[in-house]
C-alpha cells in the first residue's frame, strides 16, 4: 500500500490572496488615513497589513519546507 498524498494545489492563490490583500490595505486604507484624527484606524490597518503578509509569507514557506523536506 503506497503513501496517500496530502499536497493542497490552491496553496499558491492563498499566499497570492493574503499579500495582496495586504498590499491592498497599505495602498488604498493606511494612506487614505493621514491625520490626526485617524490614529486609531491607521493602527488597525497596519496591523492588518502585518498580519496578511505574515500569514502570506509563513504559508509560502510552511509549503516550500513541505514540499522539499517531507513530501
């Protein structure tokens, strides 16, 4: 009985989604809130942004090691 494949093919539109969903937020939100009176808001959206990159980045390598280390 061989080894039963586990590799996901739409990991690749995942990492592509979140660091363009960050890149988005950074373009469109972060620099539509200049001013004071946004501080808060420009905050979250920095969070955001760091989240989805993070995520992005840390899925493409968890596949990158799967890929070549496990698989």
């Amino acid at each position: 009985m061989g080894m039963a494949t586990s590799f996901v093919g739409y990991l690749n539109y995942i990492v592509f989604l979140f660091l363009a969903t960050g890149g988005y937020i950074l373009w469109v939100d972060v620099k539509n809130y200049r001013g004071d009176q946004y501080k808060k808001e420009k905050k979250a959206a920095k969070l955001l942004v760091w989240i989805n990159f993070t995520l992005g980045i840390s899925v493409f390598i968890g596949s990158w090691v799967y890929k070549r280390y496990i698989w």
